[in-house]
C-alpha cells in the first residue's frame, strides 16, 4: 500500500495538524512518539511540549498570516562563479552560514553576502546546511536542486520545528516554502511571518 503523503496543515489560531509524519525528534536525535494524526504546539504556551495541550484557547492566541510581506522575496548576490541568493521572510536566523563562513556571510559588511569571499564550493556547501531554505545558488546558469530528505520534524529546545524532506504545508493564506525539503516553522508564537520561524524566540526567550 502506498504511503500517505505527509502534510502540515495551520490556521492563524491552531496548533499545527500533523499527518503521516513518522520522525519527530529533537536536535540530538531523540525520537517523540508519533501517531499518524497528531497535533505540535504553535503558541509556545503548551505544557506537553511539542504536543498541543489546548493552551492557545486559553490564552487566544492568534497570530495572524501577513498577507502582503515585503521581505518576500529573494535578493541576488552576484559572484565569479556563483549566484546567491536570499529570502528573509523564510530565514529562522539560525545563523549557520554566519557561524561556519564569516568570510562569505558576514551581518558587519555591507553587502552582507559576499559570494568571492571563499570558493564557491564551499559557499554551495554552506548554503545546503540552511534549515530554513531561504539561502539558495545557482551556478553557470543552474539552479540548486535539494535532494530528497527523510521526512521528519525536528524540535528545538525554545526555537522552531525544523521541517526535512517532501511534507506539504498548507493553512491560510496557503504559504510557500522556498525550499520544498526544508523549511522551519514557528514554535514560540511570536513569529511576524506566520507560519515560518523568523528567530524572534531568541529575543523572547521562550523556553521548551
């Protein structure tokens, strides 16, 4: 029998529906349990983390999908050899590119993206470690194609759900990812672009 397609489905005021994922685990490796219709918290207040307990009715949580978002949209960063290229509306900051390629990824300069500062290869390298999806490239003319991914969920401690391989969002406003394989989701409630983790939590502090 063929699989059912996994799938996360959000409204502006619910948990996410999570359907057919079998891997929800956290950032070591360490497997939740799963059940092929399960529900993950969205509003950062569930005491049964990441499970939904109801918390967002309590509270009235409502975050809602920003219908026209500015940053929505990919800016070129253009090299010797390389094209880069970067969405901010779909960036959880998780700041690996930053951490691992100063040299290329650096918030001091201006550009911030300087594609010739490393060879490209490292810099295509660094760019497929994104969780997010918003850094991607094209080099002599072709586009990066993400390979395909063992569907799973992965949890952080306080930050976002990290999403792996083909599993379908849709919700209001019915929101694309960049990156069909990857791609993070909001756990902390406070995102500005719903449903994508935007990295607020690190201000907010929220804890798991």
């Amino acid at each position: 029998m063929q699989k059912k397609k996994p799938q996360i489905v959000f409204s502006e005021s619910g948990p996410y529906e999570v359907k057919n994922v079998e891997i929800l685990e956290d950032s070591k490796g360490e497997r939740f349990p799963t059940e092929p219709d399960m529900t993950l918290c969205r509003c950062g207040n569930s005491k049964n983390k990441p499970y939904c307990d109801g918390s967002h009715v309590e509270s009235g949580y409502k975050n809602e999908v920003a219908h026209d978002d500015p940053t929505n949209k990919w800016k070129e960063y253009t090299g010797k050899d390389i094209l880069v290229y970067f969405n901010l509306s779909v960036c959880s900051h998780s700041a690996i590119c930053i951490r691992k390629l100063p040299e290329v990824f650096n918030l001091k300069k201006r550009p911030w993206i300087c594609p010739d500062g490393a060879d490209y290869r490292l810099v295509m390298q660094i760019i497929e470690e994104c969780p997010s999806g918003a850094l991607s490239y094209s080099v002599n003319g072709k586009m990066y194609e993400p390979p395909e991914r063992e569907a799973k969920i992965i949890v952080y401690r306080g930050g976002e759900y990290n999403i792996e391989g083909d599993i379908e969002l849709t919700g209001d406003n019915d929101p694309k990812p960049a990156d069909t394989e990857r791609y993070s989701l909001c756990s902390c409630g406070h995102t500005k672009h719903t449903p994508f983790c935007d990295g607020t939590h690190w201000k907010t502090k929220t804890k798991k």
